[in-house]
C-alpha cells in the first residue's frame, strides 16, 4: 500500500468542506424543520463545531493557560472546548483569560461550572483505546 501524502488529503477535504458543507447544511436544516427536529440539528452542530474548534484549539490554549502546559485537552479529537477548559480549571490552570471565558460559558450556558461539567463528562465517556 502506498504512503498517503496528508497534504493532498487535507487540501482535498477542505476543498469538499468548501463545497458540500454549505449544501449538506441547509438541506438538513431544512429536513429538520420539517420533521420538527430543529433543537437537535442546532445542538450537533453546535458540538462538531465545538470538537472542530478544540482539534485547533491551540491558540486559546496558550491564551487561557497560566503557564506552559504541554500536555492537555486541545488538540484532542473527542474533546470539546468546554471539556479542555475544565481540564484546566480542574488543575487550576487558567489565567484571568481563561477565567473570564469560563465565566463567559457559565452565562451562556445558563449553568454553574458548565467547563467543569464538561470535563467531568468527558472522563465518563472517554473511550478506553485513546492515549494521552
């Protein structure tokens, strides 16, 4: 089996994001409409966007982080912001950034600790095979 050149893939998978996302999108928010599932479509998302986010989560990462840590949640593909920053603040971790935005998601969620409870999900449902 020949060796994948990753830049071909990821040039070919952004180029088909570029294109289908947009279509696959609408028409499923479209669907959801019909079928009376909008929260749902709203809510999955909501998460892959937040997953995507943490994959290339390295800049807040370093913006939230009182000093240099190597080894956390960013950057993890089953891993969501809220869930890294609960990593963080569960080690006490977070600069005044980090708290303001912790703060922030507790508003926007509309509950106490909301990255804390993430985090804490996150080890609940964490499957077993992945190493960190």
């Amino acid at each position: 089996m020949k060796k994948t050149n990753k830049i071909l893939l990821l040039i070919i998978a952004v180029l088909l994001a570029i294109i289908l996302l947009p279509c696959m999108f609408i028409y499923s928010l479209i669907v959801s409409i019909y079928n009376g599932t909008v929260d749902e479509f709203c809510r999955r998302n909501a998460v892959i966007i937040d997953l995507a986010g943490n994959v290339n989560g390295e800049l807040i990462e370093d913006l939230v982080v009182k000093e240099n840590v190597d080894d956390t949640l960013f950057g993890e593909t089953t891993s969501t912001i809220s869930s890294s920053l609960g990593e963080l603040q569960e080690h006490n971790l977070l600069n005044s950034k980090g708290i303001w935005l912790n703060k922030l998601l507790d508003k926007a969620f509309n509950m106490d600790n909301h990255s804390k409870m993430a985090y804490l999900e996150y080890l609940d449902i964490k499957p077993k095979n992945i190493q960190r």
